[in-house]
C-alpha cells in the first residue's frame, strides 16, 4: 500500500534512501555534541506505531507515556549507546541518519552530551540504497 509521507517528513526529512550498513562502515571520526542539538527530533513523528502506524507517533510521546509505547519504548531502551549518532547537516538541520533510538535512550536517561558522527554529504553516492 502507498502511503503519502506527512508534509513534516517531506519538509526536514533527506531525499533519498541510505543503507546504515553502508553508514556504519565510513570512516569518520567520532565527536561530541550537545543532545540538544538534536532533540528537535522528538517533535517529528518518526516512528511507526503498530500494526498500521505511518510515521504516527513522535518520540517525544513513547519518552513521555511508556506505557502507551511499550514496545518502542522497550526498543529505545535496549539501543546500544556505545555506538555514536550518524547525522548529516540536511535542510538547517543536523538529520538522524542512523540512531533516533539511542538518542532517545540517553534522553530518558538526562545525558547532555552525545556521541555523534558528522557524515558528509560527498558521502550521499556511497550510502545510497541500490536500486531493486
């Protein structure tokens, strides 16, 4: 079934599709980075609810009413922080591209600071999803 994105994804949300496999292997150095920087994207309905959910519910809503949530939330709290945050600076913005669920986690947790690594955009034609 197609579903038409919510005019938010469109509107802060990348133009393409990306492997996070093909993520994880770049080469790209580790830095820290205010949480803050990043938890605008708890106000964005990223995340699918179940069975029929389509970008429905906000992060902000599963961090807040765990038990509305709980298996998200259970997802968000079994993420493995020692892994960073890809993000790529995208439309004003610093974009998730890999690791919504362990920012969220530290979040829950009151961390400040995160782990995050900074993907360029010459790094777009080596991330891309092959065409089926």
């Amino acid at each position: 079934m197609d579903r038409e994105l919510p005019g938010i994804i469109k509107e802060v949300g990348f133009d393409f599709s990306w492997d996070e496999r093909k993520v994880w292997r770049l080469d790209v150095p580790t830095e820290p980075m205010a949480i803050s920087e990043l938890t605008w994207h708890f106000d964005v309905p990223f995340i699918w609810s179940q069975p029929n959910g389509f970008y429905d519910v906000k992060p902000s809503e599963v961090i807040e009413h765990p038990e509305l949530y709980t298996q998200e939330y259970d997802r968000t709290m079994r993420a493995d922080t020692k892994h960073p945050i890809d993000i790529m600076y995208w439309k004003n913005h610093w974009l998730i591209l890999d690791g919504l669920h362990r920012l969220m986690k530290q979040a829950a947790q009151g961390a400040a600071v995160v782990q995050v690594r900074k993907i360029p955009k010459s790094a777009i034609p080596h991330i891309t999803k092959e065409a089926r």
